[in-house]
C-alpha cells in the first residue's frame, strides 16, 4: 500500500500549483512573467514553487475580481516577505493600503447604478450634461478630444 505524500512536500510542480489554485499552467507562467510569482528551476529545467505561493495566487485571483489592476497587485505583493510565508498581520497591512482605493471603486459603482437608473431609456444622447459620460460636464473643460469617465468624478 503507498501513501500519496506530495503534499508534505515544501514545493510544488507547476502541474500540482494548477491544479490546488485553479488556474491553468499558462496562467502561472504569465503571472510569473509579471513578476507576481515566483519560482525556481530544478537541475533538469522544471519549476518548483513554494507552497506559499497558493496563498498568493488566491490573492491576486481575489484582488483582480475587485478590479485592482496586476501592476498594483505586483507593488503590493512586493511588500510581502519572499523568506517566509506571509502572516496575517502581513495581508491585513497590505489590504489596509488598499481601503481607501475600494471605498472610492465602491463609491463610483453605487453612482453608476443610481445614474443608470435615470439615464436608460431617455434617448437624450447629451454628451453635455449626461451623468454618466460627462458628469458636470468636466471633459469640455480639459480640451478637445475623447475623454474618458473619470473615476472619482465630484458630484455635480
């Protein structure tokens, strides 16, 4: 009788990080490529991730489906220690820094919605005076040209 014993191992394949997070393998090798994650080559040329890396791969599939972008999910990856497996005091600090950012996001969606209500159906085509491509008509007053919907626009 054998024991599967791969998961006591300190690293893990590309194949077994695929599987665990979800993801497919071209999907790792890009966010490697990003700098997101990382991993090192064994003598024949294969990857090798540390466990902990399942912790961030789950944090960044997290931080993109609130629409952080990668290269703020790179920045803020970047303050985690890479000799130890982060700490929750380590994730709670990093979200902290993102509180302000959510609120906002969070801000603009709830504006979205309550303007959106007004704006289906009316036919009005203002590019002037609509809320939600021009709100207070703010792209007239930065020049010519497209402009496009600001994401912290003040309220008219």
């Amino acid at each position: 009788m054998t024991t599967d014993l791969s998961w006591k191992r300190k690293e893990l394949t590309v194949g077994q990080v695929a599987e665990r997070s979800g993801l497919a393998v071209s999907a790792l090798h890009y966010y490697e490529r990003q700098g997101l994650i990382h991993s090192r080559r064994t003598s024949g040329n294969q990857r090798r991730y540390r466990r902990d890396t399942l912790r961030r791969l789950a944090f960044i599939r997290v931080s993109q489906r609130v629409g952080i972008p990668l290269s703020r999910i790179r920045d803020a990856l970047t303050h985690l220690p890479d000799e130890r497996t982060p700490t929750r005091e380590d994730w709670a600090q990093l979200s902290e820094e993102w509180r302000d950012e959510l609120d906002a996001r969070i801000e603009q969606l709830r504006r979205l919605r309550d303007d959106l209500t007004d704006c289906i159906g009316c036919g009005c085509l203002s590019l002037d005076s609509c809320a939600l491509s021009n709100p207070c008509d703010q792209c007239g007053e930065e020049g010519p040209g497209p402009r496009r919907l600001l994401v912290n626009a003040p309220g008219c």
